[in-house]
C-alpha cells in the first residue's frame, strides 16, 4: 500500500521484499479467504503503550468507506459484507485475489520489486541529506525510506523482527514486543477431552487493575483454547509473566439469573438442561466439576449444588499456563512509540526521511479486519507523505 501511494506521485520506487512472491500474511489471513476489513473500525479497541489519541488519528486517516472503495473501485475487488462475522472478505473468497492485485497495483504505479532482498542497514548521507540503503543485493542511493517490515509474528511470513532492531539502531524507542492475538496453553491440559469442542462466549480478562471484556469463537484444543475470543485477550494473559491475569468464561448468554430461572423451572434432568445452551460435552464437564451427579433430576438440584454449577456456567476460571507464542500470534504487541513519529506523515521525529507504517509501529487490534485496516490507513499515510 505504501508502494501504490509513493509510485502513483511520480516518485521512483523500489519494494525491498525478503520473501520471493511477497504479501504472505494476506495469504494465510482468514483460513486463506483474506478478512481484508472489519465492519466498522473500532479505535478503542486497539490496544497501544503510546497515547490514545494518536491511535485514533492514525485510523482515522482514511475512513472505512474510502478503504472499500479503494478495493473495489481501484483494485477490482468486489467485496462481501459477513454479518455474522463482522468482516469484509473477497467475494471470490480468495486471499490471493487481494494480494495479486495489489501487488499489480504497485507495479502498473511504477513501483520495482526486488524479492529475497534484506535490508541490512541504513546510513545517512551527509552530502545530500538521504539515506544509502545497505542491503543483501548491494546499496542503494534513496531520499526516503519506508519501513514496513511488520512484527515478530508468524516469521515464516518474513516478519521476523528486523524492523524493531533498525528502528532501535536509528535511535527509536521501543515498546515491549510481545505476541498478541495468540492460542493460550494449559500444562498440564486439563480439558484435552474437550479437544474440538467449539462454542460462542464471552470472556472477562483481569490484570493489574484492568478488565477486558471480548465475546465469541471460542475453541478447546488439545493443548489448550483458541477461538476470535480468546486470542482478543490473550495479551492479558502474555503480558502477565507472573501469572497473575485472571480470564472467566461465561459459556452462553445467559447470566446467573437466567440460570437460576432455567435450572428452577426445569423438568427432567439437569444434564438435559444444561446441555439444551452449550455443547454436552462441556455441560457434563461442568457439572462433574460442581460435583453434580449427571443423573441428578432438576426437581432433586439442591441449592449448594445449583449456585456450585451456575459459578462454572457464568464465572469459570480459565486455566492458562503459556501461549502458542509469535508462531501462532496473529500480530505483534508493542513496537514504535507512536509519539516519535510525525501522525500525520509518519516521518520519524529522531531520523528525518524515515517513515514507518504497519505492524512496527506500537498498536494492534482485535481479529476480524482491523489490524488490516491498520495497515492500509498507515501504508497508504507513509506513501503519500514520503
């Protein structure tokens, strides 16, 4: 994106990509279909080190219904709105329709793509006061650079962290990295007889004071839990090293009154019941837990034995020990503090002629679009103003 907006000015413009075909994350996003935006873009709900309203003026710099109609009208990519889902996708389904065509949209601009290229360093050049861009294919001469070189998240990718350290060299500060929006781990597991349960629940996460909230997918692994619910608080659990986050599970929509009612009124067994709003899988679990017999009748539930169960179907304390790490993290936390860049152009305030978009910079969202949407707005910043 970054490359589209610097090209299409007139300005020569060489994409340095360390990968041989580039834009491999678009591939791998949304299982292969590429979820390129979210319904609505939601800025309070990204989550950065550097001062929020800098977030917001970020995202805000190029609104949602110029980003679609950027898709459509420029790249010739029809896109669908999944309600359920809350995100954009192709209508043809495929991540590769949207990286091609931006990759050809660079190219039509101008722009030169040199592939199994790394950028080893940056020099100033005190004559002309631009930049003698080191890299594995031999120097080049450039006036501005455009670091774009995303996070620390799925390296395979080729995001593999080299941004932070020329950030770092040039002077930059960096916010603590860490691996957000990752599948959490239990050891040992507990609910390995759970492993490929699915469901939709909502999630409270504590920490240090601070609660997030997140409602969703939510899937046991074998190893542990995964799901758009979970990985929107897993940095809760990351970030507390010592242990000491708290994440509960509701497992439906209903509350504890809602419980006390059903359980209440309810004919025949409790199991039945139960079962009747989550997968009965889980209500057996739930109830073994709160030493239930899953014979026992609703009529004979005792109240020690109803307030012990709905505890577990509104208040369940999820047990982590770990994370999938950057293998498996959707994105990097932590990056480039957002107030040493211009927010309007995106320049470094410490090395004028050095811009920074996407990934690097010190703020993500939660799943569903918006860490794409993140990447066009700041992409497309950087490409106009270097």
């Amino acid at each position: 994106m970054a490359a589209i907006f610097a090209a299409s000015r007139g300005h020569r413009v060489i994409v340095l990509e360390t990968t041989r075909d580039g834009g491999r994350k678009i591939l791998i996003s949304g299982g292969g279909r590429c979820n390129v935006l979210p319904r609505a873009i939601e800025p309070d709900r990204f989550v950065s080190d550097s001062p929020r309203p800098l977030v917001r003026r970020l995202l805000r710099s190029w609104p949602l219904e110029q980003q679609i109609a950027f898709f459509e009208r420029d790249l010739g990519i029809p896109l669908k709105m999944e309600a359920d889902a809350g995100k954009y996708f192709p209508v043809s389904d495929r991540a590769r329709d949207i990286r091609d065509r931006l990759m050809a949209k660079a190219d039509r601009a101008g722009a030169q793509f040199q592939f199994e290229t790394r950028l080893t360093d940056l020099v100033r050049r005190d004559d002309t006061g631009g930049w003698s861009v080191q890299t594995t294919s031999g120097p080049i001469e450039a006036d501005a650079v455009i670091i774009a070189t995303g996070g620390r998240s799925v390296p395979a990718t080729g995001s593999d962290g080299a941004g932070f350290d020329l950030a770092r060299r040039l002077g930059h500060t960096i916010h603590s990295t860490y691996p957000a929006l990752t599948p959490l781990v239990c050891n040992p597991a507990p609910h390995v007889s759970l492993a490929g349960v699915s469901l939709e629940v909502r999630l409270r996460a504590k920490w240090q004071g601070k609660t997030m909230e997140s409602h969703g997918g939510f899937l046991f692994t074998h190893h542990g839990y995964s799901g758009p619910a979970v990985l929107d608080v897993s940095h809760v659990a990351v970030r507390s090293e010592d242990g000491t986050a708290s994440i509960r599970v509701r497992w439906c929509d209903l509350d504890a009154a809602a419980w006390t009612k059903l359980l209440t009124e309810a004919a025949g067994q409790v199991l039945t019941a139960v079962a009747r709003e989550i997968p009965t899988r889980l209500a057996e679990r739930l109830l073994v837990e709160a030493q239930v017999p899953l014979d026992r009748r609703a009529s004979s539930l005792t109240r020690v034995e109803r307030l012990a169960l709905i505890d577990r179907l509104t208040s369940y304390e999820l047990r982590w020990t770990g994370d999938e790490g950057y293998k498996k993290a959707e994105v990097t936390g932590g990056g480039i503090a957002l107030d040493e860049v211009d927010p309007r152009t995106l320049e470094s305030r410490v090395a004028p002629g050095i811009f920074f978009c996407g990934e690097i910079l010190d703020a993500f969202g939660p799943i569903g679009g918006h860490n794409f949407a993140w990447a066009w707005a700041t992409g497309r910043a950087a490409g106009q103003h270097a």
